[in-house]
C-alpha cells in the first residue's frame, strides 16, 4: 500500500496489548498537554476502564472513558496516534472552567464608560460529553490520518447516541515550554497553590481532573487586565501541538471563544452534537465486495466509513462511490471486520488526498 494512501489508516478500540505502545507515545507527549499519564500503571488501567466502557450496555451512568488507537497498516499496525471519549465531564466532581465574559462600567459625572475583560470559575460544562486524548505522531499533521483521529469518534458518538450528551466539549492545550512554564499558570494558580505547572498536573492526574484545584481558586471574577502582560496575550492562545486538533473542531461547528481551560487558559471549545458537521453529514452506505477499486488521484475525495459495532468498534478512510455505493477491497472488509449483509456508515470529508495511489 502506497505511504500517501489513506487507506491505510485504520481507527479502533484500544486494547490491552497495546500498553507498550501507548507507554512510547505518552513519553513523547509535551509536558501538560497530553491526557496519556506517562506511567505504565496508570496507562494498563486507563485500558482496563475503556475496554470496560465499550463493552457496557449502560447508558445512564456517564462514567465510561472510552480510548481509540490509530493504526498504521502500511507498517504492520504500528500505533500513530490516540484520541478519547469521556461520557460526562466531572462525572465524580464539578468540571471547571473559566467563562470569558465582559463587565460594563460606566461613570456619567466622569463621562467614562470601561468594557472590561473579566474570567469567571465555573461548571457550565459538568456533564457534557468530553473529547481528550488526542495525539499523533507529528510527520503526519498534512495527511488525512489526523481527520480520521479526531472526526472517528464523532461517527462512534453519533451512533450510540444514548451514552452520551448532546452536548459536547474539548479542552486544547494553552501555552507552555518545554520546561513547563506556563504564563497564565504563573500568574494565577502557582499564586494560590506555590507549585508549577508541571508539579499540578501531576497532583491532578491529567488535564480533566481539576475539582481539586478549583476549590482553592478564587471565587470572584477576575479582572484581566490586572494580570501579567504574558498572561493576558496567552488567554485563548494555543499550543503548538493543539493548532492541528483544533483546527479540525472549528471545521466541525465547535465555538472556542466562550470557555477557557483552569490551568494554562487554553481554548475549550464546545458545540451541540447535532450540528456538528461528520454528525450531520452521517449516511448509510450500501457496502459490496469489490475485486478493485478506482487508482487513488488528487481529486479523489474521502469519507469517513465506520461499523456499527460498539465494542468492536473500527472506522477507516474509503473513497466516495456513486450515491451510497461504497466498493469494499478485501483488505478494507478485514480491517472494519466487516461482513455482507452487515451495515456501515459514512460522513464525507471535505479534504482531498494529496496524492497516492490504490
């Protein structure tokens, strides 16, 4: 299979072998930004919990945590990248978040009027479904693999939709260095907490645990322009790693202007599962056996195909047929484990591969 072909990427459950594997991409994870604890076990019960939640028949719980694996096939199903799913924000304490909002003040003797960025603590979004963990390997940000990473899940929310909100959210890491410095945290947390960022995340157990942490924060609005200069410029501002993930939640409908993330002022963005655009654009397809397919060309354009299992849940990146026709090649059938007679799904993407051939 060509290195170019989208074809060869294939989403899945994670599963218990792949413990190794999740330990190499959580030691290459930036410090605070990955929601894959670099520790061997915490990883083996983060597998146990998802291998647990797509397996679970209860749709009133909120408690699943369900883990996703990118699968290069073109490499003996090496593992590229990672993304998650948590049924309900704070599902065991209050979700926080800082509500960007803005205050009026207004003196008529002094003929002043002041529009003033305020942050408010919150848990607007306790409850909704969570996207976390996205990962991938960096040499592969300009192919389609990220698209099937981040929209897969989308595929596996709308066809289980009783498990989850109709609301949803995705914290996207803010600003830090490689040292873990992070200008908001400086200028607010380490002042009630006298520890860095680093040291935080780790007393908090990953970016998605922070009910122990709000508790100690100031409970009044905070007024920005009495921060840092630094801290006001990164409000809202992205990590390097997140500009990629985020770009893509745009693309679907999210908004990612009202929510900011407690620890580094990062963006969360948030949206309506419905409107979101792989939802909306989600179709049966009419699947058959094919000898081959048309040659992959830059015109080509791809859709997101899934099953429709849930714990055996698998998505990959098939060209788009005439109307609902979707010709399947032997090894694309292997991959979605995927018989005749059974149903699959799809949602167009609009990207065109750059290049590759069948």
């Amino acid at each position: 299979m060509s290195p170019d072909n989208p074809r060869r990427w294939l989403l899945r459950a994670a599963q218990p072998r792949d413990l190794p594997a999740l330990e190499a991409l959580a030691r290459a994870s930036a410090i605070g930004i990955s929601s894959l604890p670099p520790d061997r076990d915490a990883l083996r019960q983060m597998l146990a919990l998802s291998a647990k939640a797509f397996a679970s028949d209860d749709v009133a719980s909120g408690e699943e945590a369900y883990l996703f694996v990118l699968e290069d096939q073109a490499q003996g199903g090496a593992l590229v990248g990672t993304s998650g799913i948590a049924a309900a924000a704070g599902f065991n304490d209050r979700f926080y978040s800082y509500r960007n909002e803005f205050i009026v003040q207004a003196s008529a003797e002094l003929g002043a009027r002041n529009r003033i960025h305020t942050l408010h603590l919150c848990h607007d979004l306790t409850g909704v479904t969570l996207l976390t963990g996205f990962h991938i390997d960096a040499g592969l940000a300009h192919t389609l693999a990220p698209q099937l990473l981040s929209r897969g899940r989308l595929m596996f929310i709308a066809q289980f939709a009783e498990h989850f909100s109709d609301r949803i959210a995705a914290e996207n890491p803010g600003l830090s260095n490689e040292q873990g410095a992070c200008p908001f945290w400086d200028a607010v947390g380490r002042r009630f907490f006298n520890m860095d960022y680093p040291a935080a995340e780790r007393l908090g157990g990953g970016r998605s645990h922070k009910g122990w942490i709000a508790g100690l924060m100031p409970q009044s609005p905070i007024y920005v322009p009495l921060l840092p200069d630094e801290a006001q410029w990164a409000l809202g501002q992205l990590h390097p790693v997140a500009e990629l993930p985020f770009s893509i939640l745009m693309d679907e409908g999210f908004d990612g202007e009202t929510y900011l993330n407690l620890f580094d002022g990062g963006p969360t963005a948030d949206g309506r599962v419905a409107l979101l655009k792989t939802v909306a654009r989600r179709r049966a397809l009419a699947p058959e056996p094919a000898a081959r397919t048309a040659p992959v060309a830059e015109t080509t354009r791809w859709q997101l195909v899934a099953n429709g299992r849930q714990e055996g849940f698998r998505a990959t990146l098939q060209p788009v047929g005439e109307g609902a026709a979707l010709p399947l090649l032997p090894e694309a059938a292997t991959a979605l484990g995927w018989q005749p007679g059974q149903p699959l799904w799809g949602a167009l993407l609009d990207a065109a591969a750059d290049k590759g051939a069948a």
